[in-house]
C-alpha cells in the first residue's frame, strides 16, 4: 500500500520540503467515501486496522531507535519507554474494549419522555487531521491515529519537519499500513499545515503549543470543525514538610529531565517548604550524579540523557537560564551549556526573581527552578493567579493540605505524590483546561474525542405527549399548566 506524502529530506538551506497541496487535496477528497462507508463499519473491521497499524510500526523498531538517535539522541530506552511503549497499550487498551465502547448507551427516561426509548450511539466523526509535535514525534503521532481509528475515522496525519528522520519513518509507517483513502500522511512545516488547516475536516486533533493551538483552533473555526487541543503550560511542582523528600527527588528529577526536559505534563518548578529545603537539594544532587555522572564531563558524555531538538531550542532555553543568573539565580547543580552541540546540562537554580524569563515561559528544557514557602496559602495564590497548567504535582503526607491544593486549584490533570504517569494511565482523561487544552484524549477519552455521541429517540406506541397537542382547550391548559407546577417537586426516580 502506499500513501500520498512527501517523503523527501529538508531543502539545502534546511528549512523543510513542503507537501504539494494539489496531493493534500486529492487525499482530503479521497478519503470522502471512505469516511461515508465507514460510518457503518464493525468493531472487526476497526480492530484489524489498528492491528495493521501495531504491525507496520513494530517492523521499523530498529529503525526508529536510529532515527531518534538523529533527531533527540534520544537512549533506546526511552524510545522504548515513551514513544512505543504508550502506543502499545493504547492499541491494546483499544483491542479489549473497542466493542464495549462502540455500544450505544441507555438514557434513562424523563417526566417528558416517557414512553420513549433514549439511547447515545457513537458515530464517528468523518475525515481527521491530526498535527503531531516534534517532542514525542511518534507517541503523540501515533496515539491519536489509534483513537481516531478506534472511532472509525479515517485521518490525514502532518508530523513535526523538526524531527525529520522519525517523520521519514512515520511516512513508510503509515504507508505500509493503508491506503491514502483511508490515511494519509504529510510531511512539511507551516505552509503545508496551512494547507491542510484550510480544508473543512470534521474534528482536528493538535498536540502543541498554546500559542499555535489558538492558531488551529481560529483555522478550525472557519469551517465549524471540532478541536481537541492538547497544548501545555507551566505545571507547578510543591514539595510540602511531610513528603518523602527522597521519592520526592528520584521522582521529580526522572519527570524533569526524561526526554531533556522537552516534555508538555514535566514538572516545569518546584515550591519547595523552608524546613525541607535543603534536604530535597541535597538529594537532588546525589540523583543527578547516579544518573548522568558526578562531573560536568560525564554528564556531557552520558548516554542516557537526550538531546535539544536543534540548536535554535538550546539557544532559547541558555538564553532563559543566563537571563536568571543576571537576575541574581544561583546554580545549584548543573548550569554548562553548548548551545551547537544541542546541549543543557541537567540545571537547578535557585533565587530567580518572580519577573525572570524562567518564570514567566514554559521552559521546555531542563531547568529546574526552585522557590521556598512556609505557607501554602501562597503557593495555591501563586498557582491560582497563573494560567491553567496542564499538570500540577503535589508531594505531600498531609491530608488537609493535600485537600486544600486539590479543591482550590485548577489543572488538566494532577498527581499526588506523583509525576508524569497521569499520561500513560488509560483509564484517566487526559486533557488540559482553557489555555492547557481543550478536551481529552487517551483509552474511552480519546474514542469519544473523534466520535460524534448522536441521540436517538424512540417512540412508543403510548405518547403521552400527545396530551400536550393543540387545539389547546381548557382542559389541556389546565394540564399542561399542572405539568409545569409538577416540575418543581423532587425528581421521582421511575428506574
């Protein structure tokens, strides 16, 4: 099988080569009947596609342990870990409950209805466009095309041109797998996602910044399409007196600093409590020499630690941290910097002022910034003065203060005496909140986020409605005027 795309490397000057989008139109118009046709499709039929899919990716495991060697130098562990192991268990969260899913769903009768039979029947939405970012090129590809699939979508995907080698491989993927009528994909950067924003898909599915995600989600207003936006946000990070300070910093160091910091759920800062303070840097600096080495050498030359995306990205994320250090930030661990080799050390600092650049952008890198409390009054202020973030992470053993971050602030997700993992938990939404995002994705989340939950009514042969016909006589405004007084009583469960 073969797909339309255009599989070919950047230009010479290394901007990337755009998709032609005469060969965007043909594949938007030929998955029309595919999409129609599909409305009617089995769980069988749909489980085969993602099998399909399972197959094609597994087949290039070696190759993509390359190909994310060239674009993040990225550790196969990680590639294993964060980009084909959140795909399989998508796929096989997909395979056992796909049927269940797919069924439609009881409403249970009203004081208006009755006589009817309610039901929610799941359809899917049509023709898909799915916008991947650089981050987890293939995680976050991949991911959404399972629940687009699943909902029995056809899908038209655009990768990053940031990771040029896994997009390469994301293209013979989906080539091997099916068809250009039932999924596309397209390589390019802005003026090819241009192109496919223009057409009038029937959802799209982005994963990326906030700035961009206003950007679709403007395009998508034009053609009333339906978004699920999964964008970001600096996500807080508190470390309260009772937490287990060492869990606490095995925990937040792995989350920070997976994927060099280039991770949308990472723990972006940490409010650290004054009476613990020291122990938790202290233990941070004994995790950073376990994991990546006890000098600044080492840590360079560690294998286990990924890499900037380019250049630009380590340039943006020195910049931040140089601005801090001006500012008066001390470096506690951490801090060397070789913006050509895409390099930044694994950095915690302390003591940046409330209006430095680290404080008031999504780092996206691995800096880790610091900032003392004693009461958590102010932090759950701090937090709540600030845009929505799409995780916020706790470690605490206190009840009440767990109950009082918990109730009084807001974020796509949260984990207690947690981080990161909230993203591989299939049985959670996950999504953000206003700037952060907008639905959900991931297991039911993702199948109903590319579904369309259509109402059916069905009526019986008694309608009791059928009292609330004209001519409207006395008699049925008596009634009728009685029906409306009734609904102010308590609900009287018939079921």
């Amino acid at each position: 099988m073969s797909a339309i795309t255009s599989t070919v490397p950047n230009a010479a000057d290394g901007s990337p080569v755009e998709s032609d989008p005469a060969d965007i139109q043909a594949a938007f118009d030929g998955q029309l009947d595919t999409a129609l046709q599909w409305r009617t499709s089995t769980a069988a039929q749909r489980l085969d596609r993602i099998r399909r899919l399972r197959q094609a990716m597994m087949a290039e495991r070696d190759a993509l342990y390359d190909a994310f060697r060239t674009d993040l130098a990225k550790p196969p562990a990680e590639v294993d870990a964060t980009e084909l192991l959140p795909v399989m268990d998508e796929i096989r969260h997909a395979l056992a409950y796909l049927r269940r899913w797919m069924k439609p769903v009881r409403a249970p009768v009203t004081a208006l209805t009755l006589g009817t039979a309610g039901r929610v029947h799941y359809q899917p939405r049509g023709r898909s466009l799915i916008i991947a970012p650089w981050n987890y090129p293939l995680n976050l590809c991949l991911g959404p095309l399972v629940s687009a699939l699943a909902a029995g979508n056809t899908a038209i995907v655009k990768p990053s041109e940031m990771t040029p080698s896994v997009s390469g491989l994301l293209a013979r993927i989906v080539a091997t797998a099916f068809p250009p009528t039932e999924v596309a994909l397209f390589e390019g950067g802005t003026p090819t996602a241009q192109a496919l924003l223009d057409l009038p898909f029937d959802h799209i599915f982005f994963t990326g910044s906030p700035a961009v995600g206003k950007l679709v989600m403007a395009a998508a207003a034009r053609n009333l399409t339906s978004v699920t936006l999964e964008l970001g946000g600096k996500s807080p990070t508190i470390v309260g007196r009772s937490a287990d300070i060492r869990q606490a910093a095995r925990t937040i160091l792995w989350g920070k600093f997976l994927n060099d910091g280039q991770t949308c759920v990472a723990p972006d800062h940490v409010y650290v409590h004054s009476d613990v303070r020291e122990a938790f840097v202290a233990e941070c600096r004994t995790v950073l020499a376990a994991r990546f080495g006890d000098t600044a050498d080492r840590r360079q030359a560690s294998p286990d630690l990924a890499r900037i995306v380019n250049p630009r990205h380590a340039r943006r994320i020195a910049a931040m941290l140089a601005d801090a250090c001006e500012r008066g930030a001390t470096v506690l661990a951490g801090g060397e910097v070789d913006v050509e080799q895409r390099y930044v050390a694994p950095t915690i600092l302390d003591g940046a002022p409330p209006d430095a650049q680290i404080w008031q952008e999504e780092i996206f890198g691995p800096l880790l910034p610091l900032r003392t409390f004693t009461d958590i009054e102010t932090v759950i202020a701090d937090i709540g003065s600030r845009p929505k973030p799409l995780a916020l992470y706790l470690w605490s053993r206190d009840r009440s203060e767990i109950a009082a971050v918990m109730g009084r602030t807001s974020s796509g997700g949260a984990c207690i005496n947690h981080c990161v993992v909230q993203f591989a938990h299939g049985g959670l939404p996950f999504g953000g909140v206003n700037g952060s995002g907008i639905g959900n994705a991931h297991g039911h989340y993702g199948f109903k986020a590319f579904s369309h939950e259509r109402a059916v009514l069905t009526g019986g042969p008694l309608m009791p409605i059928a009292l609330f016909f004209p001519p409207y006589k006395p008699w049925r405004q008596r009634l009728i005027r009685r029906a409306v007084d009734l609904l102010r009583l308590p609900m009287l469960r018939l079921w």
